[in-house]
C-alpha cells in the first residue's frame, strides 16, 4: 500500500445554475478585473456572457480571450498574456469550457506572473513566484483539468504536449455546474465522456496509486459509467449529467497524485501527429492497454468491474467510438515511429506494468 501525501486547495461549488456564484466567489478573491479565458464554441452557447454578466453584478469588469483551439498551444497561451498585458490590472483568471480553456488559463496565469515561456515550466513546481487566483468553470464532463495543478500545451513546431504542472497554478475556486453540459453535441459527450472513464480506469492501478486517489477514481468509474450511455440518449437528463461532471472532477483529483498511464502515452502521439481527437485517441487504446496490464492489476480491475474490458467495449459501441486505429490515415509502416514517442511520454512510467518500446509498439499494432 502506498503511503501518501494529500494537500486539496480547491474550493469545490457543485449544483445546477451554480455559475450564477462566479461574481460571488470572484469578489470574495479580491476581484476587480478578470481575464475571462474561453472559446468560440462557449461563447456561441451563451455562457460567456453570463458569466460576465455575474461577474458584473459584483462590480468585476472581465475581458474575454476566446482564441483557443482543442489542444492549446504555446501561441495561444502568449498570445492570452498579450491580452492580459494590453489591458492591465488584471488580478483573476477565470477559465470556462473544456480542458483546453482551462489549461490556456493556468499557462496564462504561469506567464502572466512568472514570464518567460512555457518551455521553462515543463515539468513541476518551477514557477518562483505567486500567481493570480483563478476559477475554473468546466462545461464538459471530460477532462477534470479544473481538478489539476498541470497545464497540457502543445508546443509550436513540434506539437509535443508539455505538461507544465504547478500547485501554485491550481484553481482556487471550481464551479460545477451541470446545466453548462446539457448543451454538448452527442460527440462531444461521448469524446470528454470516454477520456473521463479512462481516467477513472488507468488512476485506479497506476503505480502511484494509494487509497485515497483509489476512492475517488472508484466512485469516479461508479458515476461515469452507470450514467453514460443515459447522458448520450438523453442530453437533457439533468441528473445523468450532475453525475457524470462530478465523476470526471473525483477521477481529475486522482490524477493529481497518482497520475495515468500507457492508455495516455499512446493517445499523445496520435493526437500531435495525426490530430485524433485526445478522448477518442485515448478511447482507442485503452482496450489494449487493459489487456497488456490485465496480468499485472487483474484484481483491481475485478474491483470495478466483473469484465471490465467489456464493459469498456460495450460503453464504445454505445457511443459510436472508433475501434481500430486504421479508421484513420494512420499507415501501418508509421507505428514504429509512434511507439518511439510513447516511449518517451511522462505518463508511460506511471503505467502498472512497465513498457519497452516494443510493448509500446504491440499495443499500436494489437489496435491498428
């Protein structure tokens, strides 16, 4: 059993219309000028502007930066501390959407504060100096990256996803709102939902794994997967989607200690490369990964379900997920190249069972 050492920082809000809070809990920060951190897709849904307009409602002013793209990358993180600079005064971030919002917020907040570039904060706890408070408001059950201290920005030119991770960037306050999710496309749901069910899975038997992140990532699996498939054939059923958002925040916190695993080290080349969506690349390869480990965490496994590669490919086939990797314009002759890159991923020594490149290899095969 490992030993642990827990320190949470986050405010937890949870509850329907609980966004109405956000000037509440910004003035009670010390508020008076926000950089809101979105996009285009939150601002088409109209939740940016109620945001801003509670915000307003406790006399905060907020600008709003929407130029952020799935996978944020170190443009956009700069390109929101230009923003944040123009203006001035800025003294809260608050970051609304799904994880790429959020983790543009925390890269903002690092720049913003400590300067430099990104570059300089792959890894953990290299920022030297305080940081601005910050709220994260998710708005897809997926991610769980208002739950982590780290930030995932793809480089520029490389496309490597960097996670840049300090406790100083964590959020001070999260608002879980489940009527922000009703609006998501049946794909989007079934992509963030997928990628939260994997994080459930992997922080379960990661090698980091103690009994506090494993009672999370347990009630986290309990949520997400009983209420899955009901969030994809009702999109309205407001209890479904309370259950989903607060599994994916619970499987969020397990990965802050203890971490992922091959599923994700997989998943980052296919999405730097060939642009697979992260949830759906995730989706892709856990299967295999379940079967590489299975002799390694059989027991855990058992522990949340009786067949869990089953129910794995059951709730796929339920949400019309991918099932093999040459569904896309992946060529067979380029899996060597990817299982190089996974080798090298910072979740891949998380993992139960430890892989060579080879195994790296099989596993892209054993999918393809």
């Amino acid at each position: 059993m490992n030993g642990f050492d827990f320190l949470q920082t986050t405010r937890v809000i949870f509850g329907v219309n609980s966004l109405d809070q956000l000037g509440g809990v910004a003035k009670e920060l010390g508020a008076t000028r926000a950089l809101l951190v979105t996009d285009a897709g939150i601002i088409n849904a109209g939740y940016a502007e109620r945001a801003q307009d509670t915000l307003r409602k406790d006399s905060i002013e907020s600008v709003l930066f929407s130029d952020v793209d799935e996978n944020p990358t170190t443009t956009q993180v700069e390109a929101g501390v230009e923003v944040a600079r123009k203006i001035g005064g800025i003294d809260l971030i608050v970051g609304l959407g799904g994880g790429s919002p959020m983790d543009c917020a925390k890269g903002i907040n690092v720049l913003l504060t400590n300067g430099g570039r990104m570059e300089d904060y792959w890894g953990f706890n290299k920022a030297t100096k305080p940081m601005l408070p910050s709220i994260g408001v998710p708005t897809t059950a997926g991610t769980g990256s208002e739950a982590q201290s780290y930030a995932l920005i793809s480089q520029k030119g490389t496309h490597t996803k960097m996670a840049c991770g300090d406790v100083k960037a964590r959020f001070r306050a999260v608002i879980l709102d489940p009527a922000l999710t009703v609006t998501a496309p049946k794909g989007v749901t079934a992509v963030s939902g997928i990628d939260a069910i994997a994080h459930a899975v992997e922080t379960y038997v990661t090698k980091n794994r103690n009994p506090l992140t494993q009672m999370y990532s347990a009630e986290a699996w309990r949520l997400l997967s009983q209420n899955f498939e009901t969030v994809l054939q009702e999109p309205v059923n407001v209890p479904a989607r309370a259950s989903m958002l607060l599994g994916a925040h619970f499987a969020g916190i397990a990965i802050e200690y203890s971490m992922l695993g091959a599923a994700h080290a997989c998943a980052n080349p296919l999405t730097s490369r060939y642009r697979i969506a992260h949830g759906v690349a995730v989706g892709l390869m856990l299967p295999a990964v379940i079967r590489f480990n299975q002799a390694e965490v059989a027991k855990e496994y058992r522990q949340l379900s009786d067949d869990l590669l089953e129910t794995i490919l059951e709730l796929k086939r339920i949400a019309s997920l991918p099932q093999k990797l040459s569904e896309f314009q992946v060529e067979r002759n380029a899996l060597p190249e990817l299982a190089r890159d996974a080798a090298t991923q910072w979740t891949s020594k998380h993992n139960p069972r430890s892989l060579t490149e080879s195994d790296f290899l099989a596993l892209y095969e054993s999918t393809f």
